[in-house]
C-alpha cells in the first residue's frame, strides 16, 4: 500500500479549504501550520505556499509605495518553511503569493501594483476572478505536457515579478501584452510556481474555457510522491 503523500501549509489563521480540498483529491494529506514551534520537517513530505496578502517589500530591499495589506508575522512564517524545504531539497509549490515569495526568497523583486492590473486583479476583494489565456515561455516549460501551448487561466492579483530570483526559470507568460510571469519552476531544486489560482479553477466551474488547475495540483503532488520513493 502506497504511503500517504503529506503537504503542510504554513499560514496565519484564514480560510484554505479550497487548497486543503485541492490536496486532497489527489490522495494527499494536508496539514495547516500557524506556526514554527512545533514544525519537524520530517513530518512532512512537501511544502503548499499558499495565495494571500502582499509581501513587505523590505524583505526585497524597497520601501512600500503601493502594496496593500502587509502582515511581518506571516512574512516571517512562510519564509521558515521556505528555507527548510531548499535546504532539504524537499518539493515546494507556491501559489499566487507563494510565487512571489519564492522569487523573493532567491533574490528577485516584484511589482508592487501593476499598471496593467486591469488584466489581472479583482475588481473588489470579494469579487470574482478574472480571466485572460497564457502562454508557455518554451518547449520545455513544465505546463506545456498539462495543458500545451496556450490555455486560459484565472487572475487575482495586483503585483507581480519584476526581477526574476537566482535559479528560476520562466514557463508561462500572460498573454495579455504585459508579460506578465504565471509561472516558474527553479533550475536545479524541486520548486514550482503559478502566479494564477489552480486550487480553485475547475473548468466550467469558473469560466467555459478556463482549464482545470487541479492538473497543476496533480503534477505537483506526483512529483512529490516521485522523490519520497528515491
């Protein structure tokens, strides 16, 4: 009988049924952390960096000039986990927030609010998502064998990559003229990202021709099911 699969997801107190939900149709377990005091990264198998609220761009060498809510504790907890999983070359998928933490923990920069956020963010904090198509940065981007060439996705956020970290490589861009980055995966670590929202794009669920992410949730948690055998 195959071993369960555990995920742990570090984040303040909020509402991650749609991530937790997300692990769980793949056979996966899913484990909330609200904090480092009790964290054994032997506990756990891989690590879900979770969408939310805005980095501190001090943590990216800038003052803040346009971000929205910031919160140091969660900056704080996230980038713990983070750094215990790339020194144990342990599987990372960061999501929306997550893909931005990721580009800042190997030294990148972000956007603090796009000019062209028209594309990308909500119109209010509670509305719905928006939705443009993507396209892959190369033959050999990690999305290409899922969903091919060029696909739609959903859209919540207001910032984005500037300056992309050490080791990361692009494999998506928005398709909408600006170039947005949607996606990375790091070049020598098992890490991969999506500026979009897979946990919660299930097709006609959402949009007529947005793609199921849930296919990015089953890549990841294969490929953590792939190292754990090694």
């Amino acid at each position: 009988m195959m071993d369960t699969v555990k995920i742990v997801i570090p984040a303040l107190p909020c509402d991650l049924t749609n991530y937790v939900n997300a692990i769980e149709a793949q056979g996966a377990e899913a484990t909330v952390k609200h904090c480092c005091q009790d964290f054994d990264i032997n506990d756990f198998d891989g690590l879900l960096l979770p969408g939310g609220i805005d980095i501190d761009p001090i943590w990216y060498g800038c003052i803040n000039k346009s971000c929205g809510e910031i919160n140091d504790e969660l900056d704080k907890l996230q980038e713990r986990y983070l750094k215990a999983f790339v020194d144990a070359k342990k599987p990372v998928l960061g999501i929306c927030r997550g893909h931005q933490l990721v580009n800042v923990f190997f030294g990148g920069k972000l956007i603090q609010d796009l000019p062209t956020k028209k594309y990308h963010a909500r119109d209010i904090l509670s509305g719905p998502d928006k939705f443009h198509t993507a396209e892959i940065s190369g033959e050999d981007s990690w999305f290409k064998p899922i969903y091919g060439d060029k696909f739609e996705i959903n859209s919540s956020h207001h910032q984005a990559s500037e300056v992309l970290g050490e080791g990361l490589i692009v494999d998506l861009y928005s398709a909408t003229g600006d170039r947005v980055i949607e996606g990375t995966h790091h070049c020598t670590l098992p890490i991969w990202t999506t500026q979009w929202h897979p946990e919660r794009c299930r097709a006609s669920k959402m949009h007529p021709d947005v793609v199921d992410g849930y296919k990015v949730l089953e890549f990841y948690i294969d490929k953590v099911r792939e190292l754990k055998a090694k």
